[in-house]
C-alpha cells in the first residue's frame, strides 16, 4: 500500500472533480463510494481513495492505493497530485514533461 499528500489552492469540491475527470479515463477505475470530502475508485488496476480537507487557503489531499508504488495505478495518482495547482494563482496542469 502507498500512501501520497498534496497541499494545493483548490478547494475539496475541485480536487474531487478533477480526481473524477482523470482517473476513470486514465485508469478505467469506477467511483465505488463517495463522500464531501473522499472518494474511492476501484478497478482492475487497483483501489485508489483520495481525502481532501481544508485548512485555511489550501486543501490537504492524500491519496492511498492498494498497490506498491511502480505500479501505473501509483504513477497516475502522482500525475494527478502534481497538476494541482499549489499556490493561488497557478496554473496548474501537466508538468513540462507532459503533453497538454
């Protein structure tokens, strides 16, 4: 099991949105359970649940997954981390070695 944390500007809403635009397109994963604040999705690449609480201007998102941390399930969740935007007033998106 791997466990992942991000502090980013978006809010709890955002990040989940995001998590839901990425990772079933990404992974094939389906949502499995949901909440304000979490999300598990779950496939045949492995489980992933994603928290995301607020604290003042940032939001603290830690994702864990059920796989060892070379597997793609694990590389897209850090993919997914690292295009949010840390600061407000960032861009976010792909890093410089990604396509758009």
């Amino acid at each position: 099991m791997a466990g992942y944390q991000r502090k980013t500007a978006l809010a709890p809403k955002e990040v989940l949105a995001q998590a839901e635009e990425f990772l079933p397109d990404m992974l094939g994963l389906s949502r499995s359970t949901d909440s304000s604040h979490s999300v598990t999705y779950n496939g045949a690449e492995g489980i992933v649940t994603l928290t995301a609480h607020r604290h003042g201007p940032y939001t603290d998102v830690v994702a864990t997954t059920d796989r060892l941390r070379t597997s793609r399930l694990d590389y897209e969740v850090q993919r997914l981390l690292n295009r949010m935007p840390y600061e407000p007033g960032d861009r976010g998106g792909p890093g410089s070695g990604e396509p758009s």
